[in-house]
C-alpha cells in the first residue's frame, strides 16, 4: 500500500507557514476551525460562479485567514485581482458584507496578485479543467500545461488525470512528469494543487505538483511567498545552532 501525504500539508509548520494564522481556546478552536473552512467554500463558490457567460471568473491560487479579536483578515491569491475587485469596488464590497451576514463579525477582504501563474499549480489544475470542459484533447492539453511551467521556471511538473478521458467508456488513470519532484525532501517547495472538470461524460480529476525551487539555498520561482524569506532566515537559524 501507498501512503500519500499532501505535500504542502507534510511541509506546513516546518517549511511553510500555516493557511489560517489564529489563537483559540479549546471551547472556541473548534467553531473557529469550521468557520474558516466555510469561509473559503463560500469564497470558492461565489467568485467562480458563471453569473455572465462574457464575465472573466477569477482564478484562485489560495485563501490565507487571520484573525485578531476586533476583526478577520482575508486574503484571497489570485491571478485576476481585477475581477475581484471589479469596478471601483464594488464586487469586493459586496463579498465583504456577504462574508459578515454569513459570520457575523467585521472582516476585511484583502487581494494578492500571483506574477507567475504558469508555475502555480492550482492554477494550473483549474486552466486544465476549463479546456477538458471545452472537449480539447487530454494529452495535448496535459503536454502544455506542463511545457509552460517548465519554461516559466519550475524545476520539475508532474501532472495526474484520472477519469473517463477522451469520453471513453471505462474511467483510468493519466500521468505525465518532467523534471524532478522530490516529495519526501522538505527543504523542496513543492506545491500542490487540485480540481474537477465537469464533462457530460462525467467529473475528471486533475491533481498537479510543480517543483518550484528549495527554501534553503533561496532558488525558489514563486514570487508571491512574501514569508519564504522568513522561513530561509529561520532555517538557518536551525542549523547554525
């Protein structure tokens, strides 16, 4: 049997910092804990929800929480910053106020651009599922997607379909690989990311890891992760004791 962690979860807390940053007690984590998932599935569903066919839907890379006693801070990740934001606001406003009806407390919706979305893998995940749904080729789509991550910078692509591909009457299994994916060595930023593409011959599941450089030497590709300077100088702190 195959024991499969998630990467970015197996290197959360050691090399990476955690998605919701927050203090409880034991009577409140819990609440709390379930309240953040809700967040990020009220997000997820109503920014990527097909209001207008001409409408750009926002592509989110991550949904980071923090939380202090007055209010909650939301930072949404995202490749079009622009379609969350709208014009002068406006859709912001109004996810702000729907998030507050919905929690019930003062929250502050914040937005981060990702510069390199070719190398990011949840976005990479969710560009692949938009095509499947289009009924373009599986492999030519597969092959791409991970050409353009190898030339924006990544050093390695794994890229994982499972499914009824090409509409085939049995559901398999697709993978493909380029460059190196080290998953057990934590000192390699290794992302991860994960969508469904809805086909009228049924949902395919789209799993992708890019190899985005190592925290230790300061070779990393992503240009978002404002806190992976922290967590080098922290590292080598580490060793020097």
């Amino acid at each position: 049997m195959g024991q499969k962690v998630r990467p970015t979860g197996f290197r959360t807390g050691i090399m990476r910092p955690w998605r919701s940053t927050w203090y409880a007690s034991k009577q409140d984590f819990s609440e709390l804990l379930i309240e953040d998932a809700t967040i990020r599935q009220f997000i997820h569903k109503y920014l990527t929800a097909k209001k207008d066919r001409k409408e750009q839907r926002p592509a989110i890379s991550d949904i980071r929480i923090e939380r202090t006693r007055e209010r909650v801070t939301v930072v949404v990740t995202s490749s079009r910053v622009g379609a969350i934001i709208g014009k002068k606001g406006e859709k912001i406003d109004r996810l702000t106020k729907e998030l507050e009806r919905l929690t019930r407390r003062h929250i502050e919706v914040k937005t981060v651009e990702v510069t390199r979305p070719e190398i990011d893998p949840q976005l990479i995940s969710e560009d692949v599922a938009e095509q499947l749904e289009r009924r373009a080729s599986f492999r030519r789509t597969m092959k791409q997607a991970m050409q353009r991550a190898m030339e924006g910078g990544a050093k390695g692509v794994r890229l994982q379909l499972s499914g009824r591909l090409g509409g085939s009457e049995m559901a398999r299994c697709e993978k493909s690989m380029e460059g190196s994916i080290p998953l057990s060595t934590l000192r390699c930023k290794v992302e991860y990311g994960f969508c469904e593409a809805s086909t009228p011959q049924g949902n395919i599941g789209i799993k992708v890891w890019v190899n985005q450089g190592d925290y230790l030497t300061g070779d990393i590709a992503d240009a978002t992760d404002a806190q992976a300077g922290q967590v080098q100088k922290k590292s080598a702190r580490r060793r020097t004791r």
